[in-house]
C-alpha cells in the first residue's frame, strides 16, 4: 500500500474515520446493553454501517473496487432487510432521572441552546475563512471539501464545549448518542440512501428518458402543459426520492432546459428556482424525508408518526398551485 502525503490537517477521510467510528462504538454499546431485546440485530446494523466509513480504502487496496462494491452492496442489502423485518430496537432504561434532567435544565438555563447554536456559526465562519487558515504549510482543512471539514469541526469543538459545561464525561456524550440514534432508528440513515439513488438515477439518464415520454405524450408546444407537468414532477419525484436536491438533475434534464429554457425562452434562474420550490412541496407530502417529517416526529415521541405530514399537506399543495400559476404567468 503506498502512503500518501495529507494535502490536509483535517481531511475528507478523517471526517470518515470520525462517523465510523462513532457508528462502531452505537454497535458497542448496544451488544452490551441487555435492557434492549433485539440488541444483536441492533448492533449488527450500526457495525455494517461503520464499515465503509472506517474499512472502504483498506476494503479496496486489498480487494480492488469490484469485489469491494459488490461486498458493500451485500452490506445495503443487509441493512434494508434488518430495517424491513423491525430488527432494530431501543434501550429500555433511561441514562438519568426525569428530575435529574429537570434539575440540570434549570441550573444551565439558556445555557443548553450554545453547543446547538455553536455549529452553524462555527461551519458558516471556517467555510468562509478556512481557505486562509494554514498550520506547517499545510490547509487546515480539506480545500475540496471544506463544507464537510467545517462541520466535523464544528460538531467536536461543539461537543468539548458541551461536556464543559455540563461536567459530563465522554462516555456519557456517547451514551446519549447512542439513545438519541436508537431513537430515530434506520430514518437516521435515510437521506444518506437516498442520496445515493439520485445518483443512480442520473447515471441512468432518467432524465433523457423523461424528454422522450414528453416528447411522445405531451405537446411541446404547450407551456401551461409542460409547466404543469414540470412543477407535478417535481413534487412527485421529491416524494419518491425524499429529495428535491436528487429530483432536480432529473427533471431539469428531462423537461427545464430541453422545452421551457430552449424551446420557450424561460427565463433560467426563476424557472429553476420555482422548480426546486416545487419539489419541496413534495418533501412535506412524504415519509421518505425521513430528516424533515420523521424523525421529528420520534423525536418528540408523538402516537401518530405521519402526523407531521398530514399537518403540512394543505400548506404544500397551496404552495405548489402557486408555483406553477407563477411559473406560468412571470417565467
């Protein structure tokens, strides 16, 4: 294996190497937690995940990438079939007392919102100013991703802060991860699946194949049409992908810029900006925005856990009748 000088102090697999690790240490301290009755398939589930996050170049140095993508796949597969079949349970006992809780609340007051509050100030600043931070001649942070280096910075210094202030211990920091993530459960890793879909679905030119059905079934040369179908698609694709950012290569390939932009002359930046709109309608009208609509709702431990998407249909669809009646008559 040949060694490769860091371009970097904190690169893009040191951020890798920090989700790996925390998602090993969930499966950990699950096995060892016998209150939780499916604490075996529990842990299985985080391990595989840590695996590609800790073990993916080794995986390929020693395999080669075919056998590592197929070994990987397996592994997806593994985690779909033990979300599918409820494999994945919670801890039983509370880390401390509704008092204790009750009672470090009102000692730190407004207090508990910094370390929260700290990490988007904190990513926002070194994203803007990490490009002129050098320590030894060397970056401070990955220049290629400096958004991710950022944000793992962010959520350390976060937590050192937050252990400070609270007199925790760091054991206690990853007890309470691991109750927060056994709360969400496989939602947790939901957006990062899906993420991964839209890029299948791109490198499978779906969007070239959206442009021929247009073509077959629609008349080009209706705008109210193809804006219609266009505004619906978005929506519609989002709730499939749980993704507007994933949906829109798609339709902005398939009906954007072949009809409207180049046919049509839209105008490109409204017209775009509508359309992600568009599919964020579609992020409140679905379970697979798992992020946005249900993993606030196990948070919050509400009885009904599509509750918060039934409360947001009306507004979405208001929102998206609007978009294409202002697509249509300012674009």
């Amino acid at each position: 294996m040949n060694f490769t000088f860091p371009s970097s102090l904190i690169s893009l697999d040191l951020v890798f190497y920090l989700v790996g690790a925390l998602s090993l240490s969930v499966a950990v301290l699950g096995v060892l937690d016998r209150s939780n009755r499916q604490r075996w398939t529990t842990a299985l589930f985080w391990g595989l995940l840590s695996v590609p996050f800790l073990l993916g170049d080794a995986m390929i140095a020693l395999c080669g990438k075919p056998w590592t993508y197929r070994i990987l796949g397996m592994s997806v597969i593994a985690l779909a079939l033990i979300a599918g079949l409820n494999g994945l349970g919670r801890s039983s006992t509370e880390s401390s007392s509704l008092t204790q809780k009750r009672l470090s609340a009102e000692r730190l007051g407004n207090r508990l919102f910094l370390p929260a509050l700290m990490i988007p100030l904190i990513t926002v600043g070194l994203s803007l100013l990490g490009k002129y931070l050098y320590v030894f001649g060397l970056p401070l942070l990955d220049p290629k991703n400096i958004s991710l280096a950022s944000l793992a910075v962010a959520c350390v210094t976060s937590l050192i802060y937050g252990l400070k202030m609270t007199d925790c211990s760091p054991y206690s920091a990853l007890q309470e991860s691991r109750r927060l993530i056994d709360t969400i459960g496989w939602a947790l890793i939901l957006p990062l699946m899906l993420a991964m879909l839209g890029g299948v679905f791109v490198s499978a030119q779906t969007g070239q194949a959206i442009q021929v059905l247009v073509t077959q079934w629609i008349n080009p040369e209706s705008r109210l049409v193809l804006i219609v179908v266009y505004g619906l698609g978005m929506a519609g694709l989002t709730m499939i992908m749980g993704n507007a950012f994933a949906a829109f290569p798609i339709m902005a390939a398939g009906i954007a810029f072949p009809f409207l932009i180049q046919q049509h002359h839209a105008s490109p930046a409204p017209l775009m900006a509508f359309g992600m709109l568009s599919g964020y309608c579609g992020t409140l009208m679905t379970p697979m925005a798992a992020n946005y609509n249900i993993v606030p709702a196990a948070l919050l431990e509400l009885s009904d856990k599509y509750g918060v998407i039934r409360a947001q249909i009306p507004t979405a669809l208001a929102v998206l009748f609007l978009n294409i009646l202002m697509m249509y008559f300012l674009v």
